[in-house]
C-alpha cells in the first residue's frame, strides 16, 4: 500500500489543475467585468450625491434667490453666497439678484443638505464624482461650472 | 408707587400698579408671544397674539394693555389660548406672501418664529394676496405693504416716541395700510426706528437690503460716534465690515432708540476713501511712508520749531470725537512733550463752561431721562430734532405722555413747535433778552421760589437791577415776542413743579452761549428749579466727547479736572489767525470746511509745519505736511463721556483698516519721542469735582442783552439751524446719509417773493464775512426778515458768522 500513496496525490492534484483551468477557460468565454476606467464609466445609482448643479429655468435665469439657507446649513461652510438689490425688480416681481455663489468643493462632503434645505430647488446633486484636479483654484466653482455640464476629463 | 403681588403660571411676581400683565410676566420669566407689543409704546391690541386667561374663568383677555391687579391668577398656555393663537397666525397668513428667502426679516422675523414655535402647517384661511407695489422712492427706506401685519408698531414710534408723525394707517379693514399722505415719498428725519419695531419684513432698511442674511452677522455693542446723547449702537458685522447698526433696548441710556446718524451713518468706517498709510509731502505730492519715518519727522520738526521760535509758536487743535484718554493724552503731549497751552478744541463749550460760574459744575444738572417727567420744557434755541434727536424723545416723551408744557424760545419755529404749548419766535441773538424778560414777568407776579432763593442762592439783587428794565414792553421791543407770549412762559414754567430748561450749543449754532447759560441759570434758580429731580438746566454738548474734552482739559484756560492754567494759551480761532503760529498738530477736525472764517485755509497754508491726523483727506489735511491715519470708533477701546457725564465705554470691534493706528497709540508714541513721560508717574489725577449738597449755593449772574443786529436797505438777519449731519467730519464720508439733507437757506414767503427768488433756486448768501452759494427753501416756519442757513457736511456756511458767531446781516441774490 505504501508504494501508492504520492501516485494518489499526483492524480489528486491533476483533477484539481484540470478543474482550475476549466474555469478559467469558463471565465475566458464569459463576459468581462473589468470597466475600462477611464475611457469606459459605469452610470452612477439613482439618488447618487456627487457634484452640485444649480438649477436655471426655461429662460436661463438661476431658480436660486439667494436666500442662503443652502451656506446656513452646510456642516462643512463650503457655500458662500452674496447677494445685490436690483433698482427695478424683474418680470417675477424679484429684485433679489445672487451676484457671486460659490461652492469649495475641496471642503464639501457631498452630504447634500444645501439640496434639502433649498426651498426653490435651485440646487439638486449630480451624478458627476470627477472632480480630482491639479490646482486648488480648480476646486472653487461658481455659477458658470455649477450651471453648465459638468466637466468631465475625456481619454481617447 | 404701589405694589401688586399676582400669580403667572404658578410664579409669585410683584409689580408696580399700572405694570401690564405682559411685562409681568417677562418679569416672573413666562414668555408671551406678543406681535405689537413694545416697551418704549403704550399697549395697542392688534395683534391678539397675547391673550391670556384668568384662573377659573374663560374669557382670553390680552395681556399687553391689561393691567396687573392685586391677586390675580394668570395662565398663559392653556389649550384654548394656543388655539386661539394658532387661528389668530392662521388669519395673518391668509394674506402674507411668505416670500421668507427673499425677506430680509427672516432668521429674526417674529411672525416666522412664532410660526414654527406653534406649528401652523395648514391654513383654512388662505386667499390669494393682492399684490401691492413696493413703495422704493423714499430714501434709506423700503415698505413692502404685502408683509405687513398692520401691527401699527411703525406708526405709533413715529408718533409717540419720535414726535414726528411721518406715516399712518391709510384706509380701514382690508384695505389698510401704512403709507404717508398722497402716498408721496417720506421726507422725514429717516430715524429708522419704524424699521427697528417692525416685526416681519415690511420696512427695511436700503442700505443693508439683500447684503448679508441676519444670521451670519456677528452682533457687537459699542457707542454712537455722533452726537453727545452717547447711544449704544449694536453693529452687525460681517467680515469685518459692518453691515448695519440697530439698537438695543436693554443695551445702554437710549432703550433702543438711534437717530439717523447712529442708525445709518457707518458707512464711513469702511469707506475706500480711508487713509490706510502715513503720508509725508515731498516736493509738493504725497508719499507713503512708514509709521517710523512719519512720527521720527513730527517729533523732530517740532524739536526743531520749537528750538527756533519757542513753544508757543506750535499749537494743538483736537477733536472732541476723541476717547477722554486721547484727550488727555493730546494735551498731555502738548503740554508737557511741546510745552504749550496752545491747545484747543472747537466745540463751543462756553456754554457749558458757564454753568460752572453760576451752579458749580460744567454739565447739566439732572440725568437725562428724568426729562420725561418733568412737567415744563423751556428750550431755548435747541431745534433738538437736528441737534440731539434723542434728547427730543424725551421733551416728547414728556409732552405726550406727562402732560409737560412746552415752552419754545428759537429764531423759528421747530418741528417741536407743533406741540408747544408756546412758541416763542425771538430775533436771532435776542435770546437772553428773552430769559431776562421771563425772569421779570416771574419776579412781577412773585412766582419766585423764595425759600430756594433764600437758602440755596446769592446774589438775587444784582440779578434784580438788571432784569428790571426787561418788562414785556421792553422785550417786545428787542425780541418781537408779544407780553401776552412772555406771561404765559413765566406761568407755564414758573407754576410748574418741575420744570427744567434746554439750551443746544455746537458748532452750528450762533449767538453767545454764555450769556444764554447763565440766563437760563438764573431762571432755573429763581424758581427753585435745581437740585431736585426733573428739573434742571440743560446746557447740551455737541459732540460724543465734547463733555470729556472740557474734562480732559483739551481747552486753552484749564488743565484736566478745570484746574487752572499759569499762562493760557490760544484758543481755536486765534491759532488759526495768519501769523501766530509756526506749526500745527490738527487731530480729527476739518478747520477749513467747519469753522466760521473763510480764512483759515490761508492761515494753515502759511504755517512752516502741519500735521493732520484723520481718517480722511480731508480739505485740511491736503495742506499738512505730514498726514497721519487714525482709526475710526469702531476699531480704538476708549471711554466717551455723554452729556449727562455718564462715562461708557467703547469697545474695539474691528481690525485697524491699513496700517492705521488708534489715536492713543500715535499720541503715546509721539510723546516718548518728544520725551516727555507715558508712565503713571507721568499723569497725574483727575480730581472729583469738589460738589457738597450742604453747602452748595447756586449765584445768580446777571447777563445783559442789546438789540438785534438792525437790518436796512431789505438785507436779511442770517442765523444758523445745524443740520442733524452736523459738521460732517464723519458723515461727509457716509454717501446715504448725504442724501436726506441739503445745504439750503429758508426764508419767509413774503422775503422770498421780495427777492424774486423762488423754492429751490440758486442764491448767493453773502455776509460780511463770506459769500456761500446755497439753494434757497420756502419755509413757513421762518418769520419775516430772518435768514436760516442749515449746515451741511459739504459747505462751509458757518464762515458767514465770523469767529464771533453771532447772527449777522445778510444780502440774499439769485445767482445770475
Ligand atoms: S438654498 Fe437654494 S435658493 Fe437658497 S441660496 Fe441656496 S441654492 Fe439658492
Ligand atoms: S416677514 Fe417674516 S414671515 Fe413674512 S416673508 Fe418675511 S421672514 Fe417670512
Ligand atoms: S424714519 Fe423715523 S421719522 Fe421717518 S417714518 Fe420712520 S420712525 Fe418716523
Ligand atoms: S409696517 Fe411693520 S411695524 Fe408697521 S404696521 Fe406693518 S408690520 Fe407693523
Ligand atoms: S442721538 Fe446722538 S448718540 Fe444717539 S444715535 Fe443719534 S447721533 Fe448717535
Ligand atoms: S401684543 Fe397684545 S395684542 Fe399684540
């Protein structure tokens, strides 16, 4: 019996090297998981909070009128917002006019209070995490980033 | 006064009788929601906010004009009372926008509060709103009739507490509203005291609308840098910058009252026009230089003048916008470290100097807001709504709610007029006149206080031989004020058993000041009318500090603490005289836009060396040869002393601005350079002054007064009316202030048309001194004959009345 024993390990080892390799010939059939970030991205989960947009109506103007509940109750202070009186209030009877928004993004925490305490809905949360970059400045964005697309660096 | 003894929600409190059942309970520290409730107003009841019940009974009863009676037992919160609160917020609603993210008011609207606090959600009630316009043509003042909950707080402050009665309810039920007449803008004194009591955001202020919300602004309480009334001021600050200044009721001596100046004359305090670095004159231009260079110049130029033509060739002209502590050390340094008694401050203070001839002590004689209860106002020339507009809320406070007479003795009729139970309209410079004829009407119907006069006085006698030839005809003759005028002052004043006298004195005004003291004195002291409270004579400062200038001894005559001088030295006017002296050391005033002499610009261009320390370039200091950036009040510590000589402390709110230094600093360093000594050691003590009930004796010091300046050939009597923007060393640089007043000269109807000038026309104002261009207002308040120039931060028309600063004859042409 003894002169068997290593001829059963070897058979043993085989069956297992056979079966390891049939799954990897499985896998090499199946389809890849692996999402070629960056030139591939996967859509972000409904209810997802990234990036803040403000919100304009059909005519362009921003739906925020500045009353600043967003900076009241942001945790991490990474709103800051000014506002001007108008001479002439406009068609909607508003003369409130928000001259500088600008939101720090190196400080937010993507917590999205500013959106539930908006009362106009003039901020909602994006989908849009890429916001890396490689100066400081970049990190502050104002009403022109925060109103259009979102930037999104593109790789070939 | 009685006291009464009930129950609130279990808390035992005792009150004074006639103590509302609201302020009670504040007291026993059981909150009431109240919506037009205030502590300065009588109870009003519109807001129903407050309804409490009676133990065992079911009638909801408002408790802010409630009063408290003996043994009562108040609940404040049971479930019928928020019910009928919750409806009562509800009916509110039913017409409010609820626009609170574009409402200044929110974060400290007391509707918002009260809504949250009791949880209304729904509303039965809702109807659509009507949209009223904004009313946005008034200066510094915005009314959106839309928020408004008609709790009438706005019109009742106007009326009771300021006395001025700009706006009201226009129209009944659901149309009303608060607007002034023919809705036409306000044109009123822009206190800002409707917007302060407004409860939501209905009256808002212009200058701080959308600027910054109320909840990021960092609350801080100092003094008003302004007049003499000495107003704590709470300023808003936001990245230290203030951003508006409201009051506070428990907060300092003015309940929370400010006037236009407290309220919305900060602006200079950021003003880009600040001086932020030392400036020294090379070749005609200024450089900016280092605080070391600067100061190492002064002191070394003043070494040297000093060593050439004596110390007395430099002299020192100081503010009395100073702290006392700047004060004493300004003189100390010029003084000990220069070696002058040429140091002054142009304030006008004989008049309040002169109380010390006559009562022993340079001040008023009684506290401020023992005013209200007093029970006969005589002002003398005191147009106390331009002057000191709080210490008008008092004479108004005791007219409306304590009955007192009102007595107004001034070259035309005041808005204090309207109330006045007499109005005096004397000639310009007839006032003593006038204090001398009222004296003799009292002496002839033997209204004098004779047990005061015998024990407590002296001098009677002279006093006697002179007023006896003032008998009404007399008076009649110089003043132009009718017998039957004068009987009924002596009456009102002398019958009254507390009656106090109101004398303004400033720059802006004319006429002798000492004389009037004195006369006022006199007659407060020939009726007993000192030493007992309300009563008294009020002889008013101009300036925050001016009071703790005379005490600091920033005056030529006397060292600080009134102690007497060996040499004394030159006063304001006579330094700024060409030719008497080398050198000038100018802290915080503009000679050449304030002082009545058209020469002084002269006088300061022929100087050797001058140094100007101010916040700004001003006029003055484009001439220095080194000018020297100070602070403003928000950025120093330091104590003012009020008019009453409460002295308060002032606190250090914001960083410098630039490099600038407080006045203290400059004013230590310069002395260490001019070696004199900053060490305890150095000062000396300001002594108490030397005042003993006992043995106090008031002197009767008889003033004797001539006739009017005569006018001939259809030439005008000129005096001055001080605008409530007074000099405009500050609020020169506050752009919205400047925009509710103008330089302006008021004539009669009946002079106007003689001219051919019409309201609002360019005139030329021409006097022996000056010649001023000024826009020319009708006014009906200005009797015939008289000429009122009102000052303005940007003329000059004091230099119409010369340094002797009395009324002068004046020529008025339209310009050609
Ligand atoms: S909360 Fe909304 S409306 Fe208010 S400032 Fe922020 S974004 Fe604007
Ligand atoms: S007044 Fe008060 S409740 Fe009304 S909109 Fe303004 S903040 Fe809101
Ligand atoms: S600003 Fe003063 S004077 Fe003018 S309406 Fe308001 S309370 Fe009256
Ligand atoms: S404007 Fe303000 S203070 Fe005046 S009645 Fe309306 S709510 Fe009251
Ligand atoms: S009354 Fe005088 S001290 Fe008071 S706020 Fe007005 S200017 Fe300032
Ligand atoms: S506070 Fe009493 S009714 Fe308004």
């Amino acid at each position: 019996m003894k002169q068997y024993a290593p001829k059963v390990g070897f058979v043993i080892a085989i069956i297992e090297l056979i079966h390891g390799l049939c799954v990897t010939l499985k896998h090499l059939f199946m389809p890849s998981v692996t999402i070629q970030y960056p030139t591939q991205r996967r859509p972000v989960a409904e209810g997802f909070r990234g990036l803040q947009r403000l919100n304009v109506d059909k005519n362009g103007q921003l739906l925020c009128v500045g009353c600043g509940l967003c900076a009241r109750h942001c945790p991490a202070e990474a709103i800051k917002l000014t506002c001007v009186a108008m001479d002439e209030p406009d068609a909607q009877g508003n003369d409130k006019k928000v001259s500088t928004y600008v939101i720090d993004i190196s400080r937010c925490i993507f917590c999205g209070l500013c959106v539930d305490a908006c009362p106009k809905d003039a901020i909602s949360m994006t989908g849009c995490y890429e916001m890396a970059c490689y100066h400081r400045d970049k990190m502050i964005y104002d009403v022109e980033r925060l109103t259009g697309e979102p930037e999104v660096t593109r790789y070939k | 006064m009685a006291e009464i003894t009930l129950t609130i929600d279990g808390k035992q409190v005792t009150v004074e009788k006639g103590t509302m059942i609201l302020e009670a309970a504040e007291r026993a520290g059981v909150k009431i929601p109240a919506l037009c409730a205030d502590k300065r107003l009588i109870g009003f009841g519109a807001c129903r906010m407050c309804v409490v019940q009676l133990k065992g009974r079911k009638a909801l009863i408002p408790s802010c004009f409630n009063p408290v009676k003996e043994g009562m037992e108040v609940i404040t919160n049971s479930p019928e009372i928020i019910k009928s609160r919750c409806a009562q917020l509800q009916l509110i609603l039913a017409e409010h926008p609820l626009d609170c993210p574009v409402c200044d008011k929110a974060g400290e609207c007391q509707l918002q509060d009260l809504v949250y606090e009791y949880g209304v959600v729904d509303n039965p009630y809702r109807m659509e709103p009507v949209k009223k316009a904004v009313e946005r043509l008034s200066p510094l003042i915005e009314r959106d009739m839309n928020r408004c909950i008609l709790c009438g707080k706005c019109v009742r402050i106007c009326n009771e507490v300021q006395g001025v009665g700009e706006i009201s309810f226009i129209n009944r039920g659901i149309k009303a509203y608060i607007g002034t007449d023919f809705d036409r803008p306000m044109e009123c004194e822009f206190c800002g005291q409707c917007i302060s009591v407004c409860p939501v955001g209905a009256l808002n202020s212009k200058m701080f609308k959308y600027k910054t919300r109320v909840w990021d602004l960092k609350n801080e309480t100092t003094l008003c840098p302004y007049c003499s009334n000495g107003c704590s001021l709470v300023l808003g600050i936001k990245d230290n910058e203030i951003k508006r200044v409201t009051g506070d009721y428990n907060a300092g001596i003015n309940e929370g009252n400010l006037c236009s100046k407290g309220r919305f004359g900060y602006e200079f305090v950021s003003s880009p026009e600040r001086l932020k670095k030392p400036l020294v004159k090379k070749d005609g231009q200024f450089k900016e230089v280092g605080w070391d260079e600067a100061l190492g110049l002064v002191a070394a130029k003043f070494n040297e003048i000093k060593a050439a033509s004596g110390a007395d060739s430099i002299g020192g002209l100081g503010s009395a916008r100073l702290t006392n502590e700047e004060l004493y050390l300004f003189q100390h340094l010029i003084r000990q470290g220069i070696g002058t008694n040429n140091i002054d401050h142009y304030g006008r203070y004989q008049g309040v100097l002169a109380l010390r001839e006559s009562l022993g002590v340079a001040g008023v004689t009684n506290p401020l807001q023992e005013i209200r209860k007093s029970n006969a106002i005589l002002l003398v020339r005191a147009n106390l709504n331009e002057t000191h507009p709080n210490v008008r809320i008092e004479v108004n406070l005791a007219v409306n709610r304590n009955r007192a007479s009102l007595i107004v003795a001034d070259n035309k009729r005041t808005l204090l007029s309207r109330q006045a139970q007499g109005n005096l309209v004397c000639k310009p410079g007839t006032e003593v006149a006038l204090i001398n004829g009222i004296i003799n009407k009292i002496i002839q119907l033997e209204l004098a206080d004779n047990a005061f006069v015998n024990n407590k006085t002296e001098g009677l006698e002279k006093l006697q031989a002179v007023v006896e030839k003032y008998t009404p005809e007399y008076v009649e003759k110089i003043c132009g004020v009718s017998p039957q005028a004068i009987e009924l002052a002596a009456n009102a004043y002398a019958k009254a058993e507390k009656a106090c006298i109101i004398v303004a004195t400033g720059l802006g005004l004319v006429g002798n000041d000492r004389d009037i003291a004195l006369a006022a004195s006199n007659l407060a002291l020939l009726t007993g009318n000192v030493g007992k409270k309300s009563a008294g004579v009020y002889i008013l400062p101009e300036k925050n500090n001016s009071q703790g200038a005379l005490e600091m001894g920033a005056v030529p005559g006397f060292l600080p603490g009134y102690k007497p001088v060996n040499k004394i030295g030159l006063g304001a006017m006579d330094m700024l005289e060409s030719g008497k002296l080398k050198a000038m050391y100018i802290v915080g005033e503009n000679p050449i836009l304030t002082y009545p002499s058209s020469r002084v610009k002269e006088a300061l261009e022929a100087m050797e060396f001058l140094v100007v320390q101010d916040m700004f370039m001003t006029p003055t200091a484009e001439l220095a040869d080194v000018v020297l950036p100070a602070c403003s009040f928000a950025e120093k510590e330091g104590t003012y002393t009020n008019l009453e000589r409460r002295v308060q402390r002032l606190k250090k709110v914001l960083p410098c601005m630039g490099e600038s230094r407080a006045d203290l600093e400059i004013f230590a360093d310069l002395c260490t350079r001019l070696g004199c000594d900053v060490s305890e050691q150095g000062m000396d003590v300001i002594p108490a002054p030397d005042f003993s009930r006992d043995t106090w004796k008031g002197k009767f010091i008889p003033v004797e007064c001539g006739e009017a300046v005569p006018v001939v050939d259809g030439k005008l009597l000129l005096v001055s009316s001080p605008s409530h923007l007074y000099s405009g060393t500050l609020s020169a640089f506050s752009p919205y202030l400047l925009g509710i007043g103008e330089a302006c000269i008021e004539l009669s109807t009946n002079d106007a048309s003689r001219l051919g000038v019409g309201d609002g026309d360019m005139v030329v104002v021409a006097s022996k001194n000056a010649k001023v261009e000024l826009r020319m207002r009708i006014s009906r308040d200005v009797p015939d004959g008289v000429g009122v120039v009102h000052t303005y931060p940007t003329v000059n028309v004091m230099c119409l009345f010369g340094k002797e600063m009395m009324p002068v004859v004046g020529s008025v042409e339209r310009v050609a």
